[in-house]
C-alpha cells in the first residue's frame, strides 16, 4: 500500500510516557474521532476512556492510549490512509516493538487458531518472515500471507464451483419462461425471452468473498510475497466479480463436502474484510480486534479439557452451570451472592457435581512501589474467587499468564509443569481453610510445541507436563 501511514501500537499501554502520539492531523479530526468512537462502541459498549471502562483505542493527553485488544484498522481520510495495528505485547515482557520476533507472532496466531477455529496448520507459519517493509511486524501482512497463501494452495487443485440462479434475456427458450414478465413486455420487447436457470459457475458467493478480501488485500498489503500470492488469486478468479462485500454476505454462506476445504481461508478472508475500509473515505467496518484475556481463557480451558481425560466435565464461562446464585453461611451471617460474570472454569465430576472452581486472569502481578519491586494478587481477584468457591463449596485456583527466560513475567509464580513440586509457591489457604492455588502457564510451552496447537484445536500436550498439572488438581480438590 503505497503512501499510507503506519501507526503501530502495543496493547495495554495506558502509560502517557509509553503512548505514542497522536499525528497532527488526526488530533481535531472529527471523522477520526468518531472512527475510534465506534471501534470501542462495538467492541466494548462504550465509546469513551475510563479507568474501570472497557476500550481498544483511545486519545488521551495527545497520545494513544489502548487496552487489551489486538488487531488493526484502516481509516481512510479524504487524502491519506491509515493502517492502526495493535500488537501483543504481554508474551515478551518488553515494550520495544523492535525486539519482537517471529516466534512472538506465531505464538499469538496460535492462540487466535485456537480461539477462532480458524484450522491453521504448523506449516502455515514455515515462512512467515517478522518484518515488513517499515522494518517492525506487520500485523495485518501475516493475516494476508496466510489467507493468500492457504487459498492459492486450494486453488492450484481447483475453484469451487456450484450451480446458481440466473435471470437473462435470450433467443431462444431453456429453462423456465418467467411468464409474467414475459407479457408485460412492450411490443418490440417480445423477440427475446424473459428465462430463469440454473448455470454451473464460479461466479459464486464464496468466491465473491475471496476476490473482494483480495481486492483489499492488495490495497493495503505490504510484504511482496503475499502480494504476488494475491495476484495468482486475482488471476485465477478474473471470471468472478468484484462486488463489495458486507458483513451479512458473510453470514450467506453454505457449506457442504465440496467447498468445506475453503473454509480456513474464508475464516481469514472474513477478518480482512471486517478490518477494512472502502478507498472512498467511508467507514465500511470498525476493524478487527479481538480481546487477548479471552484467548487466555480459551487456552486455559483447554488445556484443563485435555488434561480431563473425559473423567471430569469442564465448563467454560459462556455454558450454562447449576451452582447457586446466593447462599447463606448456617454459623454466621455472611452472605455470598454470584453476580456476573461467572467462573471462568468450573471442573465437575460425571454426576455435574461441582468439584473446583477456577478464574483465569490476563494480567502480570508485578507492581512498582517506588523504587522496590513487589509481587502481588489484587484484593478483588480473592474476594471474588473466594466468592466462586463459597458458591461452589470446593477449593478454587487462579490461573496467571507466565513467561520464563529474559524479557519475562509472573515467573514466581510455578509453572503447570511443576506446581505439584512447588506446593508452598502453588497452594494458599484461606482464613476458613478453603485452599487455593495460584499457578501460570508458561507460553514457552506453546512456542517450542510441549502444548501442540493445530486445526483449532490442542493436539498434544507433552506427558510429564500434562500429568502434573492433572496430580495438581487432583491434589487441591481434596477437601
């Protein structure tokens, strides 16, 4: 994309001396101001900054500002482009976009095929390169590469093809005569035929999809090898038209045993497409950004899935549970009501009997005081975890992102691998003996293949990792 400004952003970062700031000529944009209201308006349900409010983006004090969101979005203003990405930042520790690495980006496109489905494989991340043409990550370039590079390999076998509807004029009669149309014809109309028919052709709503996400794709991609991908895809389907495509298109798609082979590069197509804006200046679509703690918590959940063995049933946040909305301790007066939102994780027995309650949070315990480092767990994550297992009647465990080695975090906390070790680093005890464990997943796991992500899903978890992490829990069930 020629002649476009960049602004590349790390997530989270409210700190005004780590923001970066605002282009001149976006500070009293009203277009641009109303851009950024409607991303944090569909992505959260607010539109402004707060400290306890949700947001993706934000101007504060001339600066940007973010929350824990990652993705990009494209504004066109009358006379430039801007491509907005937002990268992770929490699996490297460090603030310095320059520093991050191919294996950071592979890492985050994990946890999204895990969170999306989106059927990624590990050869899908063989050539992916770090940088761009501006010399930092290009979060929108690798999700062009993939989708270019999954959807020319499918197409070197061959384009989907499906019979669809055509209304025309002809000469001479097939198919079926629109009789109605046929008699309100004028005269010197009635030579031809008003007919209806069924063609075999490529001409198709998923194949509009594709050349639209392409058409974008080459309008904003930067990295010549997925342009030249784009154009063997431009080619290829130079007998499919160019209509723009809204999000209810997307929601029209079928799927059957022919065209289910295209369904990870329509998943992609779809994110170009959401994260897009047309060449007029129009606001098509407020970017796309997704959430970085939910896609701790899925990983969080699956892991605990597999690690089940189908002996427990794990329930996630968005499934229905019977635990009680309010309970009342019979030796005190204390009250414990269950509020939104639930527990991230409930682990029950066969029999739907609650047997551990567990919270998952995106965040590091490390907090400045001063000039000394401190290591802490807010009151609220206890009150409220406490609360689950009062609900729950079992013990409760509160799962941390953990990164070891330089640029690291959280690594006091013990590993899933070890905590069983560590029980005096690992396991706590309320004032009333309810136990608590606080443990981490370590996303090195997940980088050198001890946690297998693959197709959407957790493959393989190393044996020795997955056993401990098992006897752990097992462990702090007990009562």
């Amino acid at each position: 994309m020629s002649g476009e400004i960049i602004i590349s952003l790390l997530e989270n970062t409210q700190s005004l001396t780590r923001a970066i700031e605002v282009p001149v000529e976006l500070l009293h944009n009203k277009r641009f101001e109303k851009f950024l209201r409607l991303i944090n308006r569909t992505y959260c349900g607010s539109d402004r900054f707060g400290a306890e409010q949700c947001f993706v983006i934000d101007i504060k004090n001339s600066r940007f500002v973010t929350g824990p969101f990652v993705g990009f979005a494209i504004f066109n203003d009358k006379k430039q482009k801007y491509l907005i990405e937002i990268f992770p930042k929490i699996y490297i520790g460090i603030d310095n976009l320059e520093k991050k690495s191919e294996l950071s980006m592979k890492l985050f496109f994990k946890l999204l095929d895990l969170y999306l489905s989106l059927g990624l494989r590990e050869s899908d991340f063989r050539y992916i390169e770090t940088k761009g043409d501006f010399g930092i990550p290009a979060f929108f370039d690798f999700i062009v590469y993939l989708f270019a590079k999954i959807l020319s390999e499918e197409l070197s076998f061959s384009a989907y093809s499906e019979f669809i509807e055509v209304e025309t004029e002809e000469s001479f009669l097939r198919g079926t005569l629109l009789v109605e149309k046929q008699l309100m014809k004028l005269p010197y109309q009635r030579h031809t035929f008003s007919l209806r028919y069924e063609k075999f052709s490529r001409d198709n709503n998923l194949n509009r999809v594709f050349k639209y996400a392409v058409y974008l794709g080459l309008q904003y991609a930067r990295w010549p090898k997925a342009r030249n991908k784009l154009y063997y895809i431009w080619d290829n389907l130079s007998d499919v038209s160019l209509v723009q495509i809204s999000p209810y298109d997307l929601f029209k798609i079928s799927w059957n045993h022919l065209n289910l082979r295209f369904k990870t590069a329509f998943e992609l197509a779809k994110i170009i497409i959401l994260g897009a804006t047309d060449t007029s200046g129009n606001i098509l679509f407020p970017g796309f950004f997704v959430k970085m703690w939910e896609l701790f918590e899925h990983l969080a959940y699956h892991i605990i899935r597999y690690v089940a063995r189908e002996e427990w049933i794990v329930l996630s946040n968005r499934e229905p549970h019977n635990l009680p909305k309010l309970i009342k301790e019979e030796n005190s007066k204390r009250l414990f009501m269950m509020g939104s939102p639930q527990p991230d994780i409930i682990i029950q027995d066969t029999n739907s009997n609650p047997l551990i309650v567990g919270d998952v949070k995106y965040k590091s315990l490390y907090h400045p005081k001063g000039n000394v480092r401190r290591y802490s767990t807010g009151s609220h994550d206890l009150y409220q975890i406490y609360t689950y297992a009062k609900l729950a009647n079992t013990n409760a465990m509160l799962i941390y992102p953990r990164l070891s080695g330089e640029g690291g975090y959280n690594q006091w906390i013990s590993d899933i691998s070890d905590a069983i070790y560590n029980e005096e680093n690992s396991t706590f005890t309320f004032f009333d003996g309810t136990k608590l464990g606080i443990i981490g997943i370590d996303f090195r796991h997940i980088l050198n293949n001890d946690i297998q992500i693959s197709r959407g899903r957790i493959i393989k978890i190393k044996r020795n990792i997955s056993n401990s992490f098992r006897e752990y829990i097992e462990k702090l069930m007990i009562r």
